[in-house]
C-alpha cells in the first residue's frame, strides 16, 4: 500500500516596509486558520535574513488538514467562494496593509517529514533554519529527496541541523524544498567545513545532488516567536 503523504501550501509573501513583525503576529495569532475554514493549519511563519535572500520577505508554511480534503475546502473557500467569507475578506484587507503580493507553492512531504502533530509534541525549536528551494531535473524529485534523507540528514544531523521538511513541489516536476532547524553556531561551524573543505563528505555530497540539481540554493530564516518550531529567542 502506498503512504500517504501530507499536503502542505507554502507562501513566499512580499513585505511592505517595516511590516514583517505585525503581519507575521496577524498569521501566527488572529484569523487565518478561521479564515480558511479549518482547511488548515499553521506549521510556520519566518523572516527571511536578508542577508541571505530578498527581503523584506515572510515565508509561510501550511498543512492541509486532513491532506487532499483540506486542499479541496481551502480551493473551494478561498477561491471559488471568496466574495462569500467576510470573515476571509477582513482577514485579507488588513494583511493588504504590510504585503504586496506573493508567490505560493503546493508540496507534498516526501517518506520521513515529520507532520505537524510530531512536530508539535518532538519537533525541533530553533532560532534559525535553513530553507532550500532548489531546481531538479524533470521527475527526479522524489530521488533527490531520498538522497537527502539517506546520505545528506545525517551528515547535517552532525552539525547541529534538524530535519523539519522534506518537501516534493507539485504542479511542476522541476522543484523540491527542505527546511532544517538550526543555531548560528552549528550553521557557521558547517558553512567553515565546506568553504574550507575540512570535511570533504559535504564536497562529496554536492557532487552527488547534481545526479539530480540543476541548480540549488538555501537561505536563513528565524520564526516568529508565537510558532511551534520557535526556540522563542527570535526577533
């Protein structure tokens, strides 16, 4: 029998000035679960450090309650009947004040993603993560992100990095996307090993994801302190 695999909405959202802080509280601590009827449920909201990606930028993370039904309330709810949801609509208006637009994604978590219930009860809390959206040969997803959790995890568990996702990007064949829990020290400790190839299976490790990359990229993210995966000294 196959596994079932959770579904997750992914939200890159452009913000407008200073207001990363307030929109992230709007998501973490108001109406968004309600307004989207249930369909559902926070995983995480970040700030990327612009440091290391365009900024101001916050990237959400959603899993779908109950996995496909959840997707199809969440299409029917805040699509097809958009104009019907007051609720919804002033959930939007003001999140209007502090974005400009966005860019959304549908994954599917690959075998060995932690769902959002272990998260919660032996999920990771951290400070900074590492969000990689990387592209894929066309259809090799799935066997790069058994790679990864074959070779890659446990090497990056040695420097401090916990997996919280590992994602398939659907709608396309050319996208995947991992999240890791970290700290600034075990991130600056494995950024030093590969930059001065002190420890060359990470050397070797960027050869092999190229049986499946065409390209890769990371960067850093800290959580609004209000979430489940926060170490709670953030921002």
């Amino acid at each position: 029998m196959t596994e079932s695999r959770n579904i997750y909405l992914h939200e890159t959202v452009d913000i407008v000035g200073q207001g990363a802080m307030g929109y992230m509280d709007q998501v973490a601590t108001t109406t968004a679960t309600n307004g989207s009827g249930g369909a559902l449920d926070l995983v995480g909201t970040w700030y990327t450090m612009g440091s290391t990606g365009r900024w101001p930028q916050v990237i959400n993370l959603w899993e779908c309650v109950n996995g496909w039904t959840g997707w199809q309330e969440l299409m029917e709810r805040t699509n097809l009947q958009r104009t019907k949801s007051s609720e919804l609509n002033d959930w939007w208006r003001e999140a209007l004040e502090v974005r400009s637009g966005g860019y959304d994604r549908l994954l599917a978590s690959f075998s060995g993603s932690p769902n959002l219930t272990e998260l919660r009860t032996n999920g990771p809390r951290a400070s900074v993560f590492v969000h990689e959206i990387s592209r894929c040969r066309p259809g090799a997803a799935n066997d790069y992100l058994a790679a990864v959790r074959e070779f890659w995890a446990p090497l990056r568990s040695e420097f401090g990095h916990e997996v919280v996702g590992l994602y398939e990007v659907l709608l396309t064949d050319t996208e995947v996307m991992t999240i890791w829990a970290t700290d600034p020290k075990s991130h600056c400790r494995m950024m030093a090993a590969e930059v001065d190839q002190s420890d060359l299976r990470i050397s070797e490790w960027r050869v092999k994801a190229r049986e499946y990359l065409t390209q890769w990229r990371e960067e850093l993210m800290t959580p609004y302190p209000k979430t489940v995966l926060s170490a709670g000294d953030s921002l």
